[in-house]
C-alpha cells in the first residue's frame, strides 16, 4: 500500500470522527499556541526591559550613600576624571503636594543639575532647562512632566504659571516630552523638576544629597568609570583593603541583567506550561488511537486478509496520529500568534515574530504525534487476522 493511499485512508478516518479529533488536538493546540506566546513575549519583554532600563541612561550608573551624603566638592572632584562625561546630584522626594488655583496633586520632586536631563536623555515638549545662574542663585523654578500638566493644568499652556510646592512658589519654565511608565506601574510623568540647589535648601532644609547620577563616554567605558568612582569613595573615606565598600553603586548593566533574569525565569516557567500541555495532549492522542484500534479491529483483520502487511497498519495508525498532532499544531500556531499579537498589542510591545519558534513547536507537535502514537499504531499491527476478523 503506497504512502498516498496510507495518507487518504488515515484523513478519512479522522473525518468520519470530527468532534472527537479536534477535542483530541485540544492539548497539542494548547501547548504549541503557548510557545509561540512564550517566545514571542521574551522577545517582546527583553526589548521592551532594554527600552525601560536605558531610561536609566545606557551609560549611566548611580552612586548611593544614605549614611554620609555626598555634597558639592565631590561632584566637582569627579567631573575632572577623563572617565566621566556628565554628572549630577539627586535630591528625590516622593508624595508631594503641587498646588494650582484649585487642583492639587502628589507628584515626586527631583533636584538636579542640566546633565541629568543628557543622561537620561530627556526632552523638552515645551518651554527651556533651568541655566547654571538659576542652579547658583536657588532660583525657585520647575520643569513638569506630562501627568502633572495633565492633572494640574488642564493640558492648558503651563510655561510662566506658578505653582505652589510645600506651600513656595515655583515658576513653570518647562514641560518634559512624555516618558511612560515603568513595568510596575510607577509613572515617569509624574515628576517636578528643580535645581538641586533649590530642592536641597528649599525643600528638604539642607545642603547635601545622598545620590549621584553619572554618565560614561559610552557603554564599554561604564564598568571602567564605575571602578574608578569606587575607589574615589574608597579613597576618601579611608576605606582600608578588605573593608566593603560604605556607598552602592548601581550601573544599568546590573539593572538590565537583573531585568532579563526575571525575563528568562518567566520564559521557563512558560516553557514548563507548553511542554505539560503538549504531554497532556500527546495523551490524549494515545488514548483516541487505542480507542479507534478498538473500535476498528475487524476492519484490521478485513485488510491483512486482503493482503496489508504489518507495516501497513502501523503506517496507517502511526499517519493518523501524527496528522491529528500536526493538524493541531497548525492551529496552534496560528492561535499563538493571534493571542501574541493581542497581547502585545495592549501592553504597547514591540512585535517580534520568531520563525524558530514556529518550527520548533510544530517539530514538537510532530514528535508528540510520532511518540504517542507509535504504541497504538504497534498494537493494531501486531493483531492476528483471524483473531481481528472474529472480533465483535
């Protein structure tokens, strides 16, 4: 019997049964649509973590010291190190009041100088950066982000209002282009701008700060420039060898890597739900093809007296499994890439497509099929003709 005429009588036979052989694909749609779901969102995910990490500033890091702040004389001393090209101080604080005639929201409040705004790549929707002169002379002035004309203003034209903070005045000099939001949910929108000059005096009632922001020239450099910022610190405060470093550095390297750690995590533990679901449907197969041995031994028995061979019968059966799992990994393929779609969609993902991914799972819901199938497919092979004719 030729390979063809195997192929006709095993899609017969699977469509004579209808309903049973699609809830048979149940499990094998199941788990190839939730590899192509799984690796569709890693990719997505990775890009997307890389986008929200480099807010940080690709080649950027953070120097943190609760315990003893830095103050001014340090952000001088490392801005003539060849190895940083920008820095700024930090002065965060969160959950503040910002008034304007009768609305009123928390917003967060960062005091910096002009080469935060080049680290973090940040731009202007409208109006200017404070100047060095502003910085110096505590001028009371606020650049906005887009959350906070939102709620406070209206949409209406921020730039020369004044609002008030901690109950001071503060003039709107700028509106920052939108940034999103973190993966947490945290709004980058709703942020207040001002010198570190005024945030320190004004707003916390000091003259340090406990954080520093610091770019290097590019990204093979931030390792380097982290090193040499570590022993600045270690150097002034007379931290003998052996002794853990007393401040934190934190680069967005280590940010990113932490990030795609959480990314691969979730991927296996996707890959732990398809490889079930492809197990669960590979069962299901194996135990529609016993039943359909059953249901058909006469009409086995029928073809070996007629002249199939063994290796005919396990052909048709082992074809006839490998159909239904291949038939349905086609659908899950198809269904996986809808819901991946749909999925990135709402969450405003990029959309990456991966070819590999769709061979592998329809490799898998081959395999599946040729695996679960085979043991079936042996036993309706391995009737006898006489035994199979007489059976009732």
């Amino acid at each position: 019997m030729s390979i063809r005429n195997l192929i006709i009588t095993a899609i017969r036979a699977i469509a004579k049964n209808k309903m049973r052989s699609s809830l048979t694909s149940i499990g094998i749609i199941i788990g190839v649509s939730s590899v192509i779901v799984m690796v569709g969102m890693g990719n997505s995910a990775r890009i997307a973590v890389r986008d929200k990490v480099t807010t940080f500033g690709t080649n950027a890091m953070s120097v943190f010291r609760p315990s003893r702040p830095f103050d001014g004389r340090d952000v001088e001393n490392l801005r003539r190190i060849f190895q940083v090209k920008y820095i700024s101080p930090l002065v965060y604080e969160s959950y503040i009041p910002v008034v304007f005639q009768n609305r009123n929201m928390l917003s967060r409040i960062y005091g910096v100088n002009k080469d935060y705004f080049l680290i973090k790549e940040m731009a202007l929707q409208s109006g200017r950066y404070f100047t060095e002169e502003e910085i110096a002379s505590l001028a009371r002035v606020v650049i906005i982000g887009t959350t906070v004309w939102n709620e406070v203003f209206g949409n209406a034209d921020p730039i020369g209002k004044t609002v008030r903070i901690k109950n001071i005045p503060f003039q709107v000099i700028g509106l920052l282009a939108e940034q999103g939001s973190a993966f947490s949910g945290r709004d980058f929108d709703n942020i207040l701008v001002m010198p570190y000059t005024t945030a320190s005096t004004r707003i916390n009632n000091r003259k340090d700060f406990e954080e520093l922001y610091i770019a290097a020239h590019n990204e093979n450099m931030v390792e380097e420039t982290a090193e040499v910022v570590r022993q600045y610190f270690r150097k002034k405060h007379n931290l003998p060898p052996g002794v853990p470093d007393n401040f934190r550095i934190k680069t967005s390297k280590e940010q990113l890597k932490v990030a795609e750690n959480i990314s691969k995590t979730l991927t296996i533990l996707l890959a732990g739900i398809a490889l079930i679901s492809l197990f669960v449907g590979g069962v299901g197969i194996m135990n529609i093809m016993l039943v359909s041995v059953s249901e058909r031994t006469r009409e086995i028995g029928i073809r070996m007296a007629i002249g199939a061979k063994r290796k005919d019968i396990l052909l048709q059966f082992l074809i006839e499994s490998v159909t239904l799992s291949s038939v349905g990994g086609i659908v899950g393929i198809i269904l996986g890439i809808l819901i991946y779609y749909a999925i990135i969609y709402f969450l405003e993902w990029p959309f990456i497509l991966s070819v590999f991914s769709i061979f592998i799972s329809f490799l898998f819901a081959f395999a599946v099929g040729i695996f679960f199938g085979y043991y079936p497919a042996k036993k309706a092979a391995d009737l006898k003709p006489i035994d199979a004719l007489r059976y009732e």
